[in-house]
C-alpha cells in the first residue's frame, strides 16, 4: 500500500516545478488537479491563457462546453477527491503565430507522468481529449486522426473514451460530426454519473 503522502508530495513538486521556464514565454504555472480517491480523470492538452492566469484547469467557455458534455457541473468537476484534471503540459506554452496555443511541452510528460498515474490507482474512467494526449494515453492503439479516434470510442470502452477539444475552434467539427453527440456524449455521461 502506498503511504498516504505520496501523492500530494508529487503534486506539491509538479506545482513547484520551474523545468521549462526557459522555453516559457512567461513565469511558470504548472496546473494539476488530483486525489488518490478520484475515479474519474480528464487528461487535456495544456492550459490556455485564462487558465494560466486563474490558475484553475477548464475556467474558460471550453471548460463550460466540456462539463456539459460530461453532464457535470463546476463543483462536481473542480471536487478533486472525484474528478483529477491532468493536462499533457502543466503550463500554457503561449501563442503560436497564428495566436493558436502552441503544443504542450514535452518535458512536463517525461518527467512526471508515469509517476503521477502510477499513484492515481483508484482511476477507472479517463476522457482523452485530443492529438497530443490521445498520443500518450492511447499509444499505437490511436487511429489516424482525432476524428478517427473518437469515431472508434466503442474500442476503449470500459476505461477510455477519447474526445475531440471542446475549443470554441471545434464548432464546424462537431457540426459536421453529429454523431459525436448522439452516440458518444450518453455514454460520456453514462460512465460518469456510475463512478460519482
């Protein structure tokens, strides 16, 4: 049995962590949430801006897209004892030319993540949501694309279900994905009212 300190001293490191400040355009900020009782957990890309100055994962209208999506509201989402939120990068990387958010640095997924699953043994249902975390979580079992992915959701059943991004820039996505709604979101919310 692991001692009952591990995992917060791990999130207290992750918190603290300045490896990447470097290659941030700003002082570093890594955001985490997470319990050794949660069931459920939500692995993301990378904090965007509004959550780098909040400090709080999903404080913004895709944040507000995703819990409607999971059928959950702002207390039951933010109830770390329940839900762990778990970006691929723990810090916003900043804005790309186009004023995209760049990728999630790689360095927060070598020197933590093993570590920091390994302890959230209590997990049974994790939504996968996009490219670079689907790329971790799924491995060579991903398809091509996200839509190809989230298209083949049935496969990762009971434990998985990869979403797309619920980013504002995903709206003609879904538009043109209406089974993503209909088929996948019951399910969603399905697996998550059993585990809260």
């Amino acid at each position: 049995m692991r001692q009952p300190y591990a995992l917060p001293a791990l999130l207290g490191d992750i918190r603290a962590c300045t490896a990447c400040a470097d290659d941030l355009p700003h002082a570093p900020r890594p955001v985490v949430r997470a319990s050794a009782r949660a069931r459920i957990c939500v692995v993301g890309q990378a904090p965007g801006n509004r959550v780098h100055k909040t400090g709080i994962p999903f404080n913004d209208p895709s944040g507000d897209r995703l819990r409607d999506w999971m059928g959950v509201d702002r207390d039951t989402f933010y109830d770390e004892s329940r839900i762990a939120i778990i970006p691929m990068g723990f810090c916003f990387p900043g804005l790309d030319a186009k004023g995209s958010d760049k990728p999630p640095l790689k360095r927060c997924a070598h020197l933590w993540r093993a570590r920091l699953f390994s302890m959230l043994e209590q997990v049974e249902f994790t939504l996968v949501i996009g490219t670079y975390a689907q790329a971790w979580h799924l491995g060579d079992q991903r398809k091509k694309t996200v839509t190809d992915t989230v298209a083949a959701w049935r496969e990762y059943l009971p434990r998985t279900i990869p979403l797309p991004h619920p980013s504002w820039r995903n709206t003609g996505w879904l538009r043109k994905n209406p089974w993503f709604e209909a088929d996948v979101l019951p399910v969603v919310r399905s697996e998550i009212a059993a585990r809260l």
